[in-house]
C-alpha cells in the first residue's frame, strides 16, 4: 500500500525508537535486517535518477504520467530537487491511481513540499488511462509497483494501451521484482503474490509491447530492476 512505502521511504526520517520500544525493535529487524524496504528504497533512488536525467533532456515544458503512482514520492522529490536548482522548464505531472487515500497522501506531500502547483491527481483504474486522459500525451511515463503484480498478458495490455498517451521520443520509466532469496519470507508475511522477471526477461516483455529497453538497472540489494525504455 501508499501508506506501507511511505513508512519504508521515511525511514530515516525518523528516530528508531522515538514511537516505542515494540515499534522499534520491529523497524529495526524490518527496515534494516530484510533486504526488501532497503530495496524499495534503492529503487526510488535509481527512479529518480532516471526521472531527472530525462527531464533535463527535454528542451521545453514536461509533461508526466505516473501510474498507480500512489503518493508520487520520486516524483514529487525530483520536482522539489530540480526547482531548488531553479530549473528552468515548465513541468507538469499527472497522476493517476485507483486509490483515493493514496491520492491524498501524495497531494499532502507535494504541497509541503512546495510543487503541488505542478500536480493534477486523478482517481482511476490503469486500464481505463486512455478514457480518461483522452487528449494527453506526455513525455514521460512512470509505471513503478504495478506491473510487480500483473502476469504477462496484462502487462502487455496496459502497455499497449499506454503507447498512444505517449510523443514521439517519449519514454516509459518502470521497474519490476526479480527472482531473489527473499521470496518465501515475504510471501510468509502476507504480502500479495507478486509476479517474479529476470531483468533480461521484463525488457524483453517491454519489447513485444512495443518499446525499446535503454537502460536496465538492478539495484545492489538485487531485489528490483528498474528499466527505461523508449517508444519505438
């Protein structure tokens, strides 16, 4: 959930045991003896360095759509940072999820951090993106979380479906999980079951949809792999 990363991202913006002593210990074996939040965490970072490198690469305004992007968070970051550094192009950002406490999660943090302005949240299911953004076309599109949970066939759909929302030169930013050591103890923890890809195979999935791989990162922990591709 929204509310579940935002505890995993925040981490470190808290004291270990400022809540109390149960809480503690619990965050202390979660955040920093399971490899999972600490990747989730690796993740946003290297989502946010794909995120900036292809908005300093656009010559005018930037238009964006994230995806079930829930409170936005490498989003709304990448605008604060970029803004601090008195970028100087216009950016706009969409942001569509099925999920309206997510929705007024994001909203809540993209105004303390000073970029609301740059935001339109739109409460929606992925699959209907196209009925409701109708005339959009963006620059870039992220798509992180989601397709961790999707088997191939309705990747390719959402995918398929999205390529029209995209311009020519457009770009799709995602990630998905990959086979790793942790899997039965995160499956024991009740966490939804998740849909395991190589690296290799989730930029070949993104290919038959269409879409070019150019970059492919596994982050250290090797739990995600996050892929920027193009429109073909």
């Amino acid at each position: 959930s929204t509310h579940a990363l935002e505890a995993i991202y925040t981490r470190y913006h808290r004291s270990l045991f400022s809540s109390c002593i149960l809480q503690g210990s619990a965050d202390l074996f979660w955040h920093h003896f399971v490899s999972q939040p600490k990747a989730l965490r690796n993740r946003l970072c290297i989502v946010q360095m794909f995120l900036e490198k292809e908005i300093h690469s656009r010559p005018t305004s930037v238009s964006i759509l994230s995806i079930a992007g829930g409170s936005a968070r490498s989003l709304i970051t990448t605008l604060a940072k970029l803004r601090a550094e008195s970028f100087p192009h216009q950016m706009r950002v969409v942001v569509l999820d099925k999920d309206e406490t997510a929705l007024a999660v994001g909203k809540r943090i993209a105004d303390t951090a000073g970029v609301g302005a740059s935001f339109q949240w739109v409460c929606g299911n992925a699959n209907n993106a196209s009925a409701l953004l109708p005339v959009a076309q963006f620059d870039i599109v992220e798509i992180v979380g989601l397709l961790d949970y999707f088997d191939d066939e309705r990747v390719l759909r959402l995918l398929s479906a999205l390529k029209p929302l995209m311009k020519n030169g457009g770009v799709l930013v995602t990630a998905n999980v990959v086979p790793n050591a942790e899997q039965p103890f995160v499956h024991k923890t009740g966490w939804p079951a998740m849909q395991y890809r190589t690296a290799i195979n989730f930029a070949h999935l993104i290919g038959q949809a269409g879409l070019v791989a150019r970059d492919t990162i596994t982050e250290p922990l090797g739990v995600h792999a996050v892929v920027r591709a193009s429109v073909l």
